[in-house]
C-alpha cells in the first residue's frame, strides 16, 4: 500500500532529516489491511534506524507525539486501530515548546 | 498627548479608523477590543509581536509576564527590545514599547513569572490568555489555570525552522492536556537554547496568535479552536489540521476534573513534566 | 557599543547564536545574511514587521524606501513607527528603530521614493528587493525594474481581512507582468484607506515576507517562487497555490522584452494603471 | 456537476459577501462537458446579481482576478477551455495592493 509519511517538529531527525517519505507498506501476512498499529511496527523495522524510544512507547507513539492521517487528528478515526487507505497521508508531529 | 482609547474620542476615531472600516470588525469589534483585557505569558520571540500588534490594534488592558531580563541574544528574534535595554527586565522594555506605540492603552507589568502559587489570580484578571512561553511546565499550567477560569488559550511554538499554533479550551475544543496527557519524556526535548530558531519563525507565529487573540476579545470570525496550524518555514508550507473535540476523560477540563482553581496551586507542574519553569534551567534535557 | 556585525567576533556571535545552531542556516547562512543587501519599498503596514524582522536578523545592508510621514493613523498597524515619530518621515522613523535593535548592520534612507527615474538606480545596490508598497504603479514599477536588474522580489499585499504573497522574477517563475500583464480597470480597485485593513494582517504577510527575504539573501530552503499564499484571517485560512511559470510572452521578462535598465525610466506607470504612485493620491478609485 | 466556488480579495461583495458557494451547473444543452468558460457566463447569470463588469470582460475574467482550479492556476490547465470535473474547487481571488 502506497503512504506518504510525513515527520515534523524534530522527529524527522531520526529519519536521516527527511521530512517526506514515499513508502510501499505491505499488508501483514494473511491480512489485507494495513492500520496504523501495523503501520507503526513497519516504520521501527524498515525506517526508523536508531533510537526507537525517542518515537514509540508501548506500541504506540511516545507522550508529545501527535498523529495526522490525511490532515485529521488520529483520535478522530480509531488511534492505532485506524485501516489506512492506498494514497494515504500520515503525519507524524513532536510538539515544539520554544518561543 | 493622547486622550484615553475608552471613549470614542476624535483620537480614537482617527487611530483606528482603518480597522473601523472593516467590515466585519468595524466599531463594534473595535470597542469591543478597547473594553477587553489580554494576558501574554512569556515576552520572548512569540510574546514581541504578540504584545506590538495587541497594543497597536487597542486592547484596553495587556498583562505582560515574563522574569527574564533581556540579552543580547535575545535581540535576532524579539524584536520588542532594544540594546538599549540589555540587563533590564524584559516586562519593562516591553511595557516600554507598547505605551510608546499607544500611550492610549493600559499595560501591566508582572514581572515575578506565572507559577502554580500565582497563576489563577493573575489569569482571573483577563479575558484572553495567550502561551508565548518556552517550555513544556508552563504549557501545562497554563492551560489548567485557563480550564480552572474558563478562559480561552492561543497557545503558540516555535523551534528551528517550524512552528504550531493552536486555540485552547474555546467552545467544545481541547485544552493542551486533552492533547497531551503525558509529558514528552524528557530525553526526546528540544530547546531554542540546544537546536537553535531562526528569528522570524517566532514571528510569524507570534502575529497569528495575536490575530487569534483579537479574534477571541473582540467575538468575530472563526478561531484556531480543535484546529492547528503547523508551519515549515524552510518549505514554506502552512498545513492547517483538525484535532479532537475536548475530552470527557481529561485530567483538567473533563467531565471529573482533577484540577480546579482552588486546588491548582498543589500541583508539582516541575516533578510532573521533570522540567523547570524556564527554559535556561538545569532540569532541561535536549534531544 | 557593539561591534561591526561582518566579522564573526564574539558580539556576532552571542548575538546570532540561536540562528547559528539552525541546521540547514547555521554560519553559513548567517555568513550570506551579513554580506548581503536587501531593499524594502514602502514602510508601511507590511514594511513594519519586514525591516524590523531582517534588521534583527542580522542583514548586512537595509535600504529603507518611503517618502510619507508617520501618521496617527497608520499606529494601528504600523508597528515599526511610535507616536513620537508622528509627523517625521517614514524612513528616518524606521531606520531608527532598525538600528536600536541592531547597531552592528547599515541602514539607508531612501526617503524621496521610488519612481521611473530613480528605480533602477536604487534597485542596482540590493541583492534581494521587497514590495511592501500600497498601489498598483508601484507594483508594477518594482516588478519590471527588479526585472531589468536580474533581482528576486518578496511581494506581499493586505487588505481587509486578507493578505497574499508571492516571490517574482526568481527562477523560471513569473514577474507581476506574467500574472497581471493588465492592469485592474480603476473602478474595480479597493485601497485601506477605503476599505480598511485590520491591523495585524499585514503584520502576518511582513513577517512571512522577512522569511522569503532571509530564504533568498541566504540561499536556503524552498520560496514563494511559482507560488501564492493567500491568507484570510476571518476563518483563518491560509491557501497555498501553484502559479504559472515565466510567460514567453510578458511585456517585462518574455522573450522580447519591451522594458530594460535603459529605457524603464521613460514609461508611464501612472498612466499605464491610470493611478498615482501614493495610496492618498486623487487618481485611485474605490470598489 | 457540483463544483466548489470561492471569491476572494473583495470579489465576495459581488456576491452577497459569501466567500463560499457549493452550486451544481449543468452542462450546456446538447453537451456533456462543463468548460470554465461556461462557468462563467453561468455564474453571470446565476449567481451575480450586480455589476457584472467587476467580475467578467470580453468573455473571460476581468484584469487583475486569478482563477485557480484546485489550488492551480488556470494558466496551467487552459484558462477558459480547462474543462471541470465532478467537486473541483474554483476559485476566484482578485489581487489585493493594500499595505
Ligand atoms: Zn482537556
Ligand atoms: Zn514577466
């Protein structure tokens, strides 16, 4: 499944400072479903090369982390159980706290 | 030299006159801003313009808070301070600028910093409270102390070459904690003083919280509220996306709140987010 | 007191340390910032925040362009001025504020400014030039004398409750001709001084301004170019839209352009936008 | 065809000061088709109640308006002959030169 992921506020650091990644996520096996739960295990595994702490806890993201499918704040359609779909924009955000 | 703003005097009628000619703003909206009363927290790289555009456009009463003194590093993004006023308060050079820019209005200087001890009596003094701090303590008492006074938040950041922004405790929108329950742990922070901000990001962000601000006193247009504004200033890309409604099972504004104001000023906001109430202090961590 | 800004003695750099440690501006940037020069035209609204921002940053050069007075009626957007500047001109006003901030860069006064004549002349001593102008000859001036001396332009507009911005003439992307190449009819036109302006949407499109400014004279990051930000502060709306690239065709940049540094002086923008060069003028019409 | 029209930079108050108007436009007898060409003579007669020469000149847009189709110039896409499809978003934004 073709996703745009997206990391802002200092998380792209982790991402070798790319801030938009193009990636091709394959459904778990035997399923034909991609949520974000798996989603956030695929990004560990295949982008995320050091420090996975500084992006989850728990199975899913660390305190201060805000996540956007398509614009829409994760809470609004299912947190880490939400069913992605092909094309799909999601935004990974660290809150910034300077002034 | 000039006549009190409270009146709709000839100096009244001729310093605004370009803002009473808007149509949906027009004298309504302007007496409206002129009887309301503004509270910055923070007179740093957001709290500069915030504090310039609310004292020119003729909020009736700003509430500055800051304990810093001004440096000279200060000077490539708070643009309210001179070098004149290097080692001076920075509520006084402020004050400073904003009188001399509308001698008009009235302006309160809280000089000692907003802490769990002070932080409902100040806030009860005004309509409208506005984050332009610099660390993650005062974002969450902040907001406590605007959910324990019923009073909306425009909550603003700026680190680097990015910036958000977003409109609290307003109508059925979040408060800061129905976002973020937790703390970041606090290895994974960043600090102007660590990773550095470039000078205009603050802002950009400090002039849109002020057009939240006036928004929010003066009743008009549509706010920031379950709404942020997330800014890439390398790219020049602005996203605008929609959060969560306020939660029932918030710590400070649900529908059991932990919080109120008559028990706001126990609660340890250093021990919670394992940080200190100024962005300098050794508590800190950087990412 | 403090020393020139060009060197990197320890002034320079307590003084941009927090710009230094941005990653992709860091000395590099803040190096290019110093040699460079920037020209802002009109000290108005827009121009406010955009001198006060780039002085702060830390521009080696500022030319400042305004042959107006400060007036009690521009304070309430015009950040940049105090009242006891009123009835001074535009450009001593700013200059001065510009320089309490930063001592260390050089600001010049353009204080007659800009016309056919003298365009071409004054554009050729900056880098990078911003329109923060209120009329359309201006506009069109700028555009085509930024043409003929190869210059980007950082130009922002305000009114009412909206704002809009682009950067021309950089790249392949267009100038105001390519886009405008005719001029609004005079009846169709809507000024401040009209229609009013709420103070701090042109504070917004400045400080965004002072960004593309810094991105162009440093040579970081993504601009305006090809783009339009269209901003509207009722709803808080902020639109980003793909323009056209140069058109082949354009009077000013085409392939056989009418406009060059020899001959610009001789055309009538006046009459060509049937409008003067000052927003106050009698020839501009109202919608 | 339900289309999406925005008026922006003043153009609003030729429309009642709506900024924003959700329309269905037919497509011309005979045709199945809808041009920006013939949505402008459309809202002229629809949708503009006064002063039609402060939107329209020479059957096109008057100087100094820019029409973006989903957030693109019209240039881009064939100015008058860009032919519409089902939700696109048009809007007309005349440029401002206040300061
Ligand atoms: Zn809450
Ligand atoms: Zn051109």
């Amino acid at each position: 499944m073709k996703l745009t992921l997206e990391f802002g506020g200092g998380l792209e650091l982790l991402f070798g400072s790319v801030k938009i990644h193009e990636v091709a996520v394959p459904p778990p096996e035997g399923e034909t479903k991609v949520t974000v739960k798996h989603l956030l295990l695929w990004i560990r595994d295949n982008l995320l090369k050091e420090r996975p702490e500084m992006f989850l806890k728990d199975k899913s993201v660390r305190p201060g982390v805000l996540v956007l499918i398509n614009d829409c704040d994760w809470e609004l359609c299912g947190t880490t159980e939400a069913v992605l779909e092909e094309k799909d924009t999601v935004v990974f955000i660290s809150t910034l706290h300077g002034g | 030299v000039f006549s009190s703003g409270h009146s709709m005097g000839a100096d009244f009628i001729r310093r605004y006159s370009r803002q009473l000619l808007v149509p949906s703003f027009g004298v309504s909206g302007q007496k409206k801003l002129s009887e309301s009363a503004i509270l910055i927290v923070g007179m740093g790289g957001l709290g500069s313009p915030i504090s310039s555009y609310l004292a020119a456009s003729g909020v009736g009463r700003l509430g500055l808070v800051d304990s810093d003194v001004v440096e000279l590093s200060n000077l490539h993004r708070q643009i309210i301070h001179t070098e004149a006023f290097i080692g001076q308060p920075k509520v006084s050079s402020a004050a400073s600028a904003c009188l001399a820019l509308n001698s008009s209005i009235l302006v309160k200087e809280h000089g000692r910093g907003l802490n769990a001890a002070n932080a409902v009596e100040i806030i009860s003094q005004y309509d409208v409270v506005v984050d332009a701090t610099d660390n993650i303590p005062s974002r969450y008492l902040i907001s406590d102390a605007c959910v324990a006074t019923a009073k909306p938040l425009v909550s603003g950041a700026a680190l680097g070459l990015e910036g958000q922004l977003s409109v609290y405790n307003h109508k059925s929108g979040p408060c800061y904690r129905c976002l973020f329950p937790v703390p970041p742990p606090p290895g994974t922070r960043q600090r102007c003083s660590d990773n550095g901000v470039l000078g205009v990001v603050p802002g950009i962000i400090g002039t849109l919280q002020a057009l939240e601000a006036i928004k929010l006193a003066s009743g008009f247009g549509e706010t920031l509220s379950s709404r942020m504004l997330l800014l890439d200033a390398f790219s020049t890309r602005i996203h605008m996306v929609k959060l969560r409604g306020r939660s029932p099972n918030c710590f400070a504004c649900g529908d059991a709140p932990q919080i109120s104001a008559a028990n706001l000023h126990e609660f340890d906001y250093e021990r919670f987010t394992e940080s200190t109430l100024s962005e300098e202090g050794p508590k800190a961590q950087e990412l």
